[in-house]
C-alpha cells in the first residue's frame, strides 16, 4: 500500500511539476517522510511530514512486538538520487521499490518498555557550506511505551523466615511459590520473635509490612504475642505513566506457635449478631462418633460471626469443608462471612494449641415461625416476628414444621373464660362455652360469637355471712385476685419465654428448663444444651444423652414458714415471691393450724373442713405470693391478710397452672 501511494505520488508529480526534482546537494532537496504508521498502538500526534516528536503508547502488554512502516515522496526525486535513511544512527539499506519497514522488539521482559526510535532522513552529501556546515536532514523521533506486566511485577521472588538469632530457619507451609498467597510457619517452642524476609522483583517500587512502608527487601522483626500471628506483607508498584492507582500483591502469613492449655477449664462459643441468627453447641456424629459442634440458624446471607475463647492468644479460624477456605476470627470482634443458600458445612479451628481443637460447624438457612400455619387449639406468638433477636423466630430446618417448630411458633390459644379478665361479656341469654378457646390472643370482643352460647348463667349459691362489712368483702376479694393475678402474671412470662426453672419435656420432647448461664459470655459449659430444641438461647437441656442433671425445683404455693433457706432463695429468685417476715410469727401459725386440727377432730363435714382450711389455706398463699415491703400499699395489703384470715368460711379458691392460664 506504501509503495503504490509512492507510485501514484510520483505519477502525479511526473504530470504537474514540470521541472525535475532538486539533486543531492542543491536547495530545496527533500528530506522528509510522506507517511509513518504503526502496526499496534496509536501514534500520538497524528502524523505530518514536518513534526518530528511523536508518542506511540501500546496498553496491550500481551504483544511482544510492533512493525514501523514509513514511506517517501517519490515525485520528489530521481530513482537514482534517494535520500539517505538512518534507524538510531545506523544506515538503512532500501530501493526506491520497496516497502520501508522496521521490526521492534517491545515486552523482552516484565518490566515497563520505554524506548526511543529514530528515522532520520538526509541529503546522501552529507553536509555543506562554509565556513559552517550544515546538514539537510530531518530526524523523526518516535518514543515508544508500554506498561508492565503488573501481575508478575508485584510478585515476590522469595519469602523467608528465621529464629531471631537466625539458627533456625522456620520453612513455610506449602512450600514457597509466588502465585500462592498464604502460607503458615510453624514457630518453635519457646521463641517469641521471627525474623521475616522478602525479596520483590526488581521492578517492584515498593514494599510493606501490614500496611506500613519499609525499605524494599528488608529484614524485619515479628515481635509473637500470641498463639497466632497473621501479618500481610506486600510488594507494591507504583508508577503514575502507567497507572493512577498503585498495584500491589498481598501474601497472608500465619506464624503459629503452641500454647499448653488446660481442656477441663478451655471453651469456646461461635455467635451470630442477634438480629441475624443464632448458634447453639450441641453434640454431633463426626468420624469418631458424637463430637462437640455447632449448628447455626441464619436470617441473612451474610451474618457477622464472632467468637469467644478462654483464652485469647489462641487463634479461631472458620474453614469451609469442600474448599478449604479460612476465615479468620478475631475474638470477640464480628466478621461479615457469606453463607450459600443451601446447608453448608464448616470447621471451626483452634490454633495455637498443644491440642488438636476442631468443632464442626452447620449453617441452616432457617425458616421463621411467619410462614407456619399453627395446628388446631394454636395461635401464633403474637409479636414473635417483631421481636430483635432472631432466635426468637427462626425454625429448626428451611422449611418450618409443625412437629418442631409449634412450641416456638405457636402457643396455646386462651381459653374462653379468660374473657372476664378482660372486661368482656356474653350477651343477654348467653353464657361462656368452657370447652372453647379463643381465636386472638388476647381474648377479644371478636371472639364473642365464637366463645358464647346460648343459655343462662345459674344463680351463684349464696355465701356464708361473717357479719363484716361490704368493705371487708372487697377487700378479701382484692387480695385473692391479686394472687390469681400475680401467679398468671408470672407463668405466663415463663411460658412466653419457653422454659421455666422446673424442667418439663419442652424442648423437643426432651427436659430442658430455664437457666440465664446461657446468656453468659462465654457460656456455663461451653453453651452445652443451650437453646435446647432451638426454643430459646436460655433454655438448657437436662436428664439425657451428655446433658447435665435436672436441677432441683421447689414448690413455691405451700406454707412458706416452713421453708428452708434454699427454698425460700429459689422462690424468691425465679418467682419474685417470699414469706413476711410477720408470717414466721409462732404464734400465728400455732393458731391457723389448730384451728384446722380442731375442725379435723371434730369430724365436720367435707364443706365445713373445707371451709376451716381455707382460713390458713389464704395466709399461707397470700405469704407466697406476695412480695411485701413495709411501706405505703405493703401496709394496706398487711391490713387485708389479717383481715382475711379472721373472716368466716368461705368456698376455698386454689390456683393452678392451669387455671391461671
């Protein structure tokens, strides 16, 4: 194409110019270039015969080398009498006839290339005049870039470890190669410093060590604080003619050194940020049987996991099981660690130890109680999905299930008669269908036609009469709803929450029960049958497989003068309840219950018994359930117990479990 633009050139000045062009040596000898391109890259600025700086920039590190072609004017000369060409300074041989080209070499190594082309172009007589000579020439300068290869610039040529007074060299796990990026040493017992070298390539700009510049391939001192170190060292390229931002790679080293640890008294927790889940420790089949792990439900795709050990200068690393992918835990501090949607499994690795610490890990992508219809006789725990912590809500598998999942979800639906605690009442010539539950939780005014039927409510029997005052009536009455109030009350939180102090199969159909050492950091036991059935993060199982035994409940509705201190403490602990001190008064007890013996003795009939015990039945609940301190309303309630139990008999009223709900 070169030397038929040429030709057409020579043709076209053969016809116009009529006289033949300048020689060698004469004025106005041509000299300059008719065209020069280049196989790769751009030529900046474009070309013209009289500049003579050019730039060629070729971004494609991949290609090796590039053709200059360059032609002349022909119809400038006479085919025997061609100017003289130079490529930096040595003489290059062409006919008229052929196409002028030269072949550079460009990436001959991974460095950045940056060179100077010339093409000079001259009368063949070199230079002329007097008393000065000088030369017709022009001298084309063509500066040629491209970048390095940034990949292998900012490798690292060899990573070295030692003893700090270099005896003992410290070889890398696995052995050094510089397209891998993490490696482990293992620090000899006792040695608390390691010297750590890095050599870069020569073209490297740049060194650091955990983020902080130091002299490139540098000697530095690792200074072992704890069981394990992880430092991240880099070699860095930083050129602003080939990129805005530095380059850089970063190899991960891990320098583990172990620290004898008691295993009676280590333990470990994995946790989840509330609000995205939860992980619980509970026994696992592994490859030697039943082993110690973790299963952990999750709200989110990405949780923030954080772990507590008894010992910080251990390392915790979470190690994906089908790829061997660590993430490093700091202890205490949350990590964002993205889970697949599917059940995945992992495991979580104590480093640093004489011991071998491995605990396997199972991430659920739980379902939540919202998408669980409850069976029959069920409502959903009203507020449960509003609730911050989402062990609250979330199932035991993806998909909730009714034979695991109801005792979270869901929870027994009011029976209809709890409808007068809430001011509301059948119509005229209704009456209350006992066997019936509500459709709300609370009882509403909307379950109404649900919980009425037709009918009439029988007259009440009529009350023994003692004589005292309609004052006095209420005030009996007060007290005794106050205790009715005051045991629902409690219950019923128990119930919310999941679990109680006194263990009952709750959990899965296995014992659990209610114990705040859950919520410790880290937990009793490790967590060990905590957030048993994935009711709640306070209940722990008990009485089966590895778990502890049940622990020891009282009953806290008997007569509560005859306590001892610790059941006097457990009542008072888990039920907010304890005996007056007025109540232990000898006297007081001697005459309540030799009233009753008096009764007993005189052989009366079932009601009259009845009615004789109630008299101390009332005090002794009333001592129960009351917590009474000795100012303002304590007094008033003082008042109404000694007034109660001077009252004539009246139909006895016990409280249960059951009745409270």
């Amino acid at each position: 194409a070169v030397a038929a633009a040429a030709a057409a050139a020579l043709l076209s000045g053969a016809s116009v110019e009529a006289k033949s062009p300048a020689a060698p040596g004469e004025a106005g000898y041509w000299t300059e270039l008719f065209s020069l391109s280049s196989s790769e890259g751009h030529l900046e600025p474009d070309f013209t015969p009289d500049a003579t700086d050019y730039t060629l920039r070729v971004d494609n590190i991949d290609i090796k080398s590039l053709t200059l072609s360059f032609a002349l004017n022909m119809a400038k000369y006479d085919p025997t009498e061609m100017p003289k060409i130079s490529i930096n300074g040595e003489g290059y041989d062409y006919s008229p006839v052929d196409t002028l080209t030269r072949e550079v070499p460009l990436n001959e190594s991974i460095g950045p290339v940056d060179k100077v082309y010339t093409i000079k172009v001259a009368d063949p007589n070199g230079p002329t005049g007097w008393p000065i000579a000088s030369e017709n020439a022009h001298e084309y300068k063509i500066h040629i870039k491209q970048p390095p290869e940034f990949d292998e610039v900012i490798q690292a040529v060899q990573i070295t470890a030692n003893t700090e007074d270099g005896k003992v060299q410290i070889e890398p796990e696995p052995a050094f190669d510089p397209l891998k990026q993490a490696y482990n040493f293992k620090v000899p017992e006792g040695r608390t410093e390691v010297k750590l070298h890095m050599n870069c390539t020569k073209f490297a700009t740049g060194m650091t060590f955990d983020g902080k510049d130091v002299e490139i391939n540098s000697t530095q001192t690792l200074t072992l604080t704890t069981a394990v170190s992880k430092i991240n060292v880099q070699c860095v390229y930083a050129d602003a003619t080939w990129t805005s931002v530095a380059q850089q790679k970063t190899y991960a080293l891990t320098f583990e050194r172990n620290i004898v640890i008691d295993q009676d008294t280590f333990s470990v927790a994995l946790n989840i940020s509330a609000e995205q889940g939860y992980c619980v420790m509970r026994p696992q089949l592994g490859e030697k049987g039943d082993e110690m792990g973790f299963v952990c439900r999750l709200a989110v795709g990405t949780p923030h996991y954080h772990a507590l050990i008894t010992d910080e200068q251990l390392g915790i690393v979470l190690e994906e099981d089908s790829t061997g992918t660590q993430h490093f835990l700091r202890a205490g501090l949350p990590a964002p660690i993205t889970i697949p949607a599917k059940r995945f499994n992992y495991t979580l690795k104590i480093l640093g130890s004489n011991l071998k610490l491995e605990y396997p890990v199972v991430t659920i992508r739980a379902g939540d109680c919202s998408t669980l219809s409850c069976p029959e006789g069920k409502l959903h725990r009203r507020g449960i999905m509003e609730i911050e912590a989402a062990q609250a809500y979330l199932c035991d598998a993806e998909v909730c299930s009714v034979e695991k999942d109801t005792g979270r979800c869901c929870k027994d639906a009011p029976p209809c008669t709890t409808m007068a605690m809430h001011n509301i009442s059948c119509p005229a010539e209704h009456v209350i269908d006992m066997a019936r539950l509500c459709e709300h939780e609370p009882c509403n005014v909307k379950d109404i036609d649900h919980c009425c039927v037709e009918g009439s409510v029988p007259a009440p029997a009529p009350e023994p009469q003692s004589g005292n005052s309609s004052d006095e009536h209420h005030k009996n009455w007060e007290l005794r709803h106050h205790l009715h109030k005051l045991i629902h009350h409690k219950m019923e939180w128990y119930r919310s929450i999941g679990c109680g102090p006194t263990a009952e199969a709750l959990c899965d159909r296995h014992f659990c029960f209610y114990d705040e050492t859950c919520l410790s950091s880290p937990p009793r036991l490790g967590g060990l049958g905590c957030f048993a059935g994935g009711v709640a993060m306070h209940c722990r199982y008990c009485d089966f497989s590895v778990y502890e035994e049940c622990p020891v409940w009282y009953d806290c509705t008997g007569p509560c003068h005859a306590w001892t201190d610790a059941h006097q403490h457990w009542c008072h602990k888990y039920y907010d309840v304890h005996c007056p001190y007025f109540l232990h008064h000898v006297d007081f007890w001697q005459n309540s219950t030799s009233s009753v013996a008096a009764v007993l003795h005189g052989g009366l009939t079932s009601m009259a018994i009845a009615a004789g015990i109630v008299v101390a039945t009332l005090a002794v609940a009333a001592a129960a359930f009351m917590r009474i301190d000795f100012t303002g309303k304590a007094h008033r309630q003082h008042r109404l117990l000694a007034q109660l139990t001077q009252s004539e008999h009246r139909t006895m009223m016990m409280v249960s479990p059951s009745d409270a709900e």
